[in-house]
C-alpha cells in the first residue's frame, strides 16, 4: 500500500510548522556541536512565576489529578473572566470561557466550530502561520490580505472593505501581532468595526495572546470595549504561554458568546477530553494575583538590543516593533543580488543560505504570508546573547554583493 497516498486529503493540503521545522534544523546543528544563533525559536527564556509553580505542587500532593469538564474548571473559568473584566471593565461570566491547552488548540476547536466548506476567513498577514492550516483543516478559505510595511503591516478599513465577500464568516486580528510585532490603537479598531458594522454576520476572532508584552511607548488596546455590539460578536483567543512564560503548561482560552463557547465545548469533549488539571490549578492561583506580565521590562530591554544591534546592518530594514517578541526584516535590498554566486530568490531561500553557511536561524517571511521579510525572535535570546551574536548576522549579510 501506499501509505501517503492513503492518508486523508485534508492532511494533504496542510503545511508543516516552518516555525517548528527551522527550530528543529537548528536544534540539530546545535547537538553537533555548532554554534547557532537561535532566532526562530518563539519559545519563552522565562522562569515560571513562582506562584503558579507552587499551586501546581499543591494540586499534585492533593490528588488534584483528575478529567475536568470539557470546558474547563468553573474555578478557573472564573478567573479569566474575573481578569478580563477587572483589567477592561467588562462583563463576562464563567459561561462565556472555554479552557484548552493552549491557544493554538483552543482556536483549533473554534476553528471546527465556524468554518464550513464554503466559508472565508479573512487573514490580515503577516500573521502567525497556524491560521492558515486550521482553516483549511475545516475545509474552509483563508482570505489572506497582505498588509504591507506602509501600513505598519496592520490592517486598514479600505483593505477589509475590500475584501469582505458574501463567503466571510470572520476576521482575524491579533495585537501584539506575531510576527510584526504592530499593535492596533483604538482608533484603528474602531474604523475596522465601523466597516465591520455594515456586515454584522461577521464574527472577530481577536488573538491577543501577547496582550501584556507591549512597549513603554505603545499600549494595548482590547477590540471588545469598543461597544456591546463588537463585543457580541467577538471571540478572544488567550492564554498564558507567552505573557507569563508558561508555554509548556499548555493553558489557553477562548471568550465570546455563550453560543460559541457552549458549541466548542461539546466539540472539545469529543477532542481534548480537558486541559491538563494541575495546570489548570497552577493558572487560577497566577490569575487571581498577577495581572501584568512579570517580563514585560525583560521584553523591552530585549526589543530595544535588537533594534540597535539591527540599526547597524545597513542592508536590512525594518518597522520599531511595538509589542510581543518579534522583528519583521525587511531583505529586499538583498533580493538580486548573490551570497558566494547563488543568486537571492526569496525569503525561504535567505532561511536556508543563512543557516548552512551563516549558522543563524530564521523564519521566511512567506510562512507568515508575507513574501520579502524574515521574522526575527528574541523570545529565547537574553539582551546579552542579542549583543553578542549579531555581529554573526551582520557578516553574513555583507557577504551579499
Ligand atoms: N497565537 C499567536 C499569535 C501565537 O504567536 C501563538 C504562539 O506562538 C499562539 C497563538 C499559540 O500559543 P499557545 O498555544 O502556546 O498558547
């Protein structure tokens, strides 16, 4: 039998994780013995807070180890309500959260619960690649909308007009934007919604998993306090892995409607079963006293590095970064020309030279769904370790004639 060819078309349409695949590959080199400068890993170099550590011991040593509903522990349901609603004066009760572990399968199972085949789901990109393949999962289109660095890779009113068809069953927005690192302001959501008010069978699936890792000069801002109306209609897509350093204990959540919510938890019964209790357990003890990411100066210090170290690459562009963990580089200027006679194609290209032969990791712009760009992490770099390795970047770059 040919086992591949047996496999299910859906599978068939899906990409791998590039994010996972170039993590891996430097990984490798790694255990050889080379030194890689690690840029793609979007992973957190941050200590658990102690907090949830300690809650997390109190659940194992009292046997709280056991399924718990689909949906998630009332306690902690609860909880995230409660911090959404002390944080942005809001209204939401346990009822309106699904637990799952982490974001990326919550918004999976949101994903099963919206999408039928016909359906298009606007993507604004660059955007985090697993959109695009939990969307064809379910048969449905992404919509992709490129959005380029004039728009501070942001999307705008006249694009989303534009792009709305009688197919759109959703848009996606996530501030802090991985990889841009772009946060939406007020007025640039409310102008979105102005246009989203003329089309109100549309759902908002807001992604706001960065929300406290933003800088000093930029501040976040929530799309649901704009009106009860946006709030109806809106999905948040949350979680603890990157505000508070705590991507393995794979906590995330979606809040939205009662309809929503109620719908994917029957979806994740027959699915996840519920996310991990003693992680559950650990993130209501975190939510109830922590209300701001413990990392958010650790994260400023490590952007603000970056952006210097990268100033001195002349070759290189790029956009201030306003939040999350990220830099979206601009290679055009590299783009014709050749590193040791290999003509420059595209990002995907650039990933693959810079790693054989400049030992540094990076993730192509295309995988994000925008075409001229790397996407830089230093999610795992400490602003010691940005210092000390850029210069291996910079050689490699100048190397381009
Ligand atoms: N959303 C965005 C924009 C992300 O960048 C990520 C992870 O990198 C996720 C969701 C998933 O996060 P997790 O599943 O770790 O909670």
């Amino acid at each position: 039998m040919n086992i591949k060819e047996n496999l299910s078309n859906r599978i068939k349409r899906v990409k791998p994780s590039v994010t996972n695949d170039s993590n891996r590959q430097a990984k490798e080199l790694i255990k050889n013995g080379i030194h890689v400068f690690n840029l793609s890993n979007g992973d957190i170099s941050l200590p658990t807070p102690e907090i949830a550590k300690n809650a997390a011991i109190e659940a194992i040593e009292n046997d709280d180890t056991k399924y718990t509903l689909a949906s998630g522990k009332e306690e902690l349901r609860k909880a995230i309500a409660d911090q959404y609603n002390r944080k942005y004066d809001l209204d939401y009760k346990y009822q309106n959260v699904l637990v799952g572990s982490g974001t990326k399968n919550v918004l999976f199972t949101l994903m099963g619960v919206l999408c039928n085949h016909d359906d298009e789901i606007i993507v604004p990109t660059p955007c985090w690649p697993s959109y695009f393949e939990q969307i064809k999962l379910f048969g449905a289109t992404p919509k992709i909308v490129e959005c380029g660095i004039e728009t501070n890779f942001k999307l705008t009113p006249k694009l989303l007009s534009k792009n709305i068809t009688s197919k759109t069953k959703a848009v996606i927005l996530n501030s802090p934007n991985n990889p841009s690192g772009s946060v939406y302001s007020k007025d640039e959501l409310a102008k979105l919604a102005e246009v989203l008010e003329e089309h109100d069978d549309i759902f908002i699936i807001f992604d706001d998993v960065y929300s406290q890792i933003v800088s000093p000069s930029s501040s976040f801002y929530n799309i649901v306090c704009l009106s009860k109306e946006i709030q109806n209609r809106t999905i948040i897509a949350g979680g603890i892995s990157k505000n508070y350093g705590m991507t393995g204990w794979r906590i995330g959540w979606i809040i939205g409607p009662e309809e929503i919510i109620s719908a994917s938890s029957s979806f994740q019964s027959h699915s996840l079963g519920s996310a991990v209790t003693i992680s559950q357990d650990a993130t209501i003890s975190l939510l109830k006293h922590v209300d701001e990411s413990p990392f958010n100066v650790v994260f400023s210090e490590r952007r603000k590095t970056m952006v210097r170290e990268l100033k001195k690459i002349k070759e290189l562009s790029f956009v201030q970064p306003q939040g999350a963990c990220y830099i979206f580089l601009s290679i055009n200027k590299l783009i014709g020309k050749k590193y040791d006679g290999i003509t420059l194609k595209n990002s995907k290209q650039f990933c693959e030279l810079a790693l054989k032969y400049g030992h540094i990791s990076v993730i192509p712009g295309e995988a994000c769904g925008l075409e001229g760009y790397l996407r830089l992490s230093f999610g795992s770099l400490s602003s010691t370790q940005i210092k000390e390795n850029m210069f291996q970047l910079k050689q490699f770059v100048e190397k381009f004639r």
